[in-house]
C-alpha cells in the first residue's frame, strides 16, 4: 500500500482550508469537535455497536457519533475526524454513513475511506505544523511519542503521517501476533515489503520481540530481507528499523527505513534515473 496519490489530494486541500479558516498555527489549537460543530456537525459519544464511528447527515447539518468507549483520546479525535472527512468530501453518499474500526484503518477499506483518512491526517497533523517538528536525523520512540502527544494522535497515525511526507525514505508495517498486518510505503520507498500474513523474520526487531527477546527502543541496523519480499534485494543490505511495540494489543509498529547513501539508497536512485 502506497502513501498519498492523486485521489488523496482533494481531501488534503480541503483540510488545509479548513485549517486556513480556522487561523490554525499550532497543535494545541486543532480542537476536532468545535471544527466539526462550526462546519455544521455536532459530535456525540454514544454506545455504538458494530461501529467505530457514524455520520448521519441532513443536508447542511449532521451529527457525528463515536463510540465512547474507545480507550485512546488519538483514536477518537481520528474517528471524528474521518467522519468529518465524509461529512465535507462525500455530500451525495448515504446520509446514514457507518465506519467499523476497519474502515478507520489505513488497509482494506474503500477509496472514499482512504479518503476520509487522508482528510482527517491533514486536519489532525497538518504538513506545515508536522514537519518542522520532527527532529533532523534518525527517529526514536520518546520523538515519536512526543509527536503523537504533541498533535494528539495515536502512534499509528503518527507514524503514518511521518511516512507518507517522506520525512526518512521507509515504510512503516504494522504487526500482530508475529505477522505481517498491513503496510504503508512512503512516496520515495520502491521495494516491495513483506505481504499480509508473512510471519517475522527472527533478525527484525519486531520478529525478536513476538520471540520473547528485549529490544531497544532506538533504531536498529537489520538484514534488509528481514523484510523485503522483493527479488532486486541483494542479501548484503541492510535498513534501520525502530519497532515500537504495543503489548495491550499484542502488535507492533516498524518504521524500517533506508540509510542516506546506502545500497539501497543507491540503487533506488539508479532506478529512477533509469525511467
């Protein structure tokens, strides 16, 4: 799965305006349910069941309802923010618009969910407030957690938001129980990472930690294979990998990136002079 293309631009403008009308100039000022309420949709914590979150619109107005028992503060500001996305992107879908927790995430959902995300990671982390806020050279988990505080987001979005700009050529792939989940490739990534359902490798940090072993939460130099699935890999190659893990929920987060000037770093450049 790619980072942000050509149907994903729309909804990144449109956040943008918004926060332009807002005269949004830090984190702390994007307060995701006033947006919603002047924008015409009022938010409500409810009891849902089978959904995360739902639109309900009529004409001009609608009300967005998230479920109130979703435990992190990030996940339900994205939650609302992804209906709101719905709520100024998509006027002629159903004025009934449900989203399981599946359709929030950023793999298996339809074009106008990946929409409604991409909308609600420009609101939430806006690209001219995140960028200067990440630190210049390699990421570690406290930095990243600090983004994620900063902007009130869940680390996953974050992570996702840091990729998809390109702030380090990477791919960021989420794991359960000791396999692949999903990815997302950043925009500058071209190698093919491992599918759904891979089982970790025991030389990546995530695979060592599913294993029972300690892992530091810094970076990490690791066998390129470790997570490529891809035949122009030579088995020389190395990436850096940050895995973050999240034990309540038996996963964990690896942002696996390309040094600056390595193999692959080269021979993703080499490729592109090519085309």
């Amino acid at each position: 799965m790619s980072a942000l293309d050509g149907t994903s631009a729309r909804a990144a403008a449109r956040a943008r305006e918004i926060i332009g009308e807002f005269g949004i100039s830090e984190p702390s000022q994007i307060d995701v349910e006033a947006i919603a309420f002047a924008r015409g949709a009022l938010v409500l914590e409810r009891p849902l069941r089978g959904a995360s979150a739902r639109l309900i619109r009529r004409g001009r107005r609608g009300v967005i309802a998230v479920r109130e028992d979703i435990r992190e503060p990030g996940q339900k500001r994205f939650g609302v923010a992804h209906e709101l996305g719905h709520f100024e992107l998509h006027k002629k879908v159903d004025q009934l618009a449900v989203c399981t927790e599946q359709m929030l995430s950023w793999y298996r959902s339809q074009p106008e969910e990946m929409e409604a995300n991409d909308f609600a990671a420009e609101l939430l982390m806006p690209a001219e407030l995140f960028r200067p806020r990440c630190r210049s050279g390699e990421p570690h988990s406290e930095a990243i957690g600090h983004l994620a505080e900063a902007f009130r987001t869940s680390l996953t979005a974050t992570l996702v938001r840091y990729v998809d700009l390109g702030i380090r050529v990477g791919a960021l792939i989420v794991s359960y129980q000791g396999k692949v989940r999903w990815f997302r490739s950043g925009p500058d990534f071209p190698f093919r990472v491992l599918s759904p359902g891979s089982p970790l490798s025991r030389d990546s940090c995530a695979g060592a930690f599913f294993a029972g072993e300690t892992m530091s939460m810094q970076p990490e130099t690791v066998p390129a294979l470790a997570w490529f699935d891809d035949g122009r890999a030579d088995p020389s190659w190395t990436l850096r990998e940050l895995t973050i893990p999240l034990p309540r929920y038996d996963t964990t987060l690896s942002l696996v990136m390309i040094e600056p000037g390595s193999a692959p770093d080269r021979f993703g450049a080499d490729e592109e002079e090519d085309l």
